[in-house]
C-alpha cells in the first residue's frame, strides 16, 4: 500500500523547487505542471503538447520541439522530440532571472485559480458533454 502526501506537503515539495522542468516526448495532460504552477513555481515544458492549453508566458516558457514520426504496432503516431539545447538555455535563463520568476509566482496561481478549479473544470467537461 502506498503513502499518501497531503496537499500541505505536496505544495512544500513543489516549493523547494525555482523552476519545475517538464520536457516530455508524450503525455497525456501533465497535471504536475499545473499543480506546480499553482503552488507559485514556473514551468519550463514541451512546446507543441498538452501543456499548450493550460500554461502561458507569464509563467512558463516552452521548449521548442520536433514532431517525430513514431508507428506503434502498424498504428502511424508520433511525438514530440524537445531540443535539449533550446532546454539548456531555457534553464539558465529561468534561474538567472529572478525577477520574471517572482512576477511568474503571482501570475500561475493566480491563472490557475481563475481557470482550473474543479467547479470550472466540471462546468466545462459538462459544457462539452451537451454540446456533443
């Protein structure tokens, strides 16, 4: 049986953190990065994936990618190949510029607290379902 975090504590893990790095080749949403955003931490992520609907540059920034073909199974998919230089750079800007890290620590939680409640979130999901 596993440990369970409280949100307490989950929130003081995010916050030893300057910047939370997500570079992915597939994800499915990437609910970390936004949990991380919420707790005041900007993100670095791949460009061109999921996190596109939810981070902005107020407090994030993208790693540029690479769409690469990726058959599975006779199936024709693909993923995102981030460009680790672009991330290289991507890191030392984020860390030396502590001003814009401060400014990104008020604007995530707050877009996150305008868009990403479980009561807006529903109201969407329920939106979408009748519009269907």
């Amino acid at each position: 049986i596993g440990i369970s975090t409280s949100h307490s504590d989950m929130a003081s893990l995010y916050q030893i953190a300057d910047v939370y790095v997500a570079p992915y080749r597939a994800e499915g949403f990437n609910i970390p990065v936004l949990e991380a955003v919420a707790c005041g931490i900007p993100a670095i992520v791949t460009s061109g994936g999921p996190t596109d609907d939810f981070v902005t540059g107020a407090f994030s920034r993208r790693i540029d990618s690479t769409e690469t073909p990726r058959p599975v199974e006779d199936v024709h998919g693909a993923w995102l190949e981030p460009n680790v230089d672009h991330l290289i750079d991507l890191m030392d800007t984020m860390l030396t510029d502590e001003p814009w890290r401060r400014t990104a620590a008020i604007s995530g939680p707050l877009h996150i607290s305008r868009n990403y409640t479980w009561d807006l979130v529903v109201e969407k999901l329920v939106d979408k379902l009748w519009a269907a």
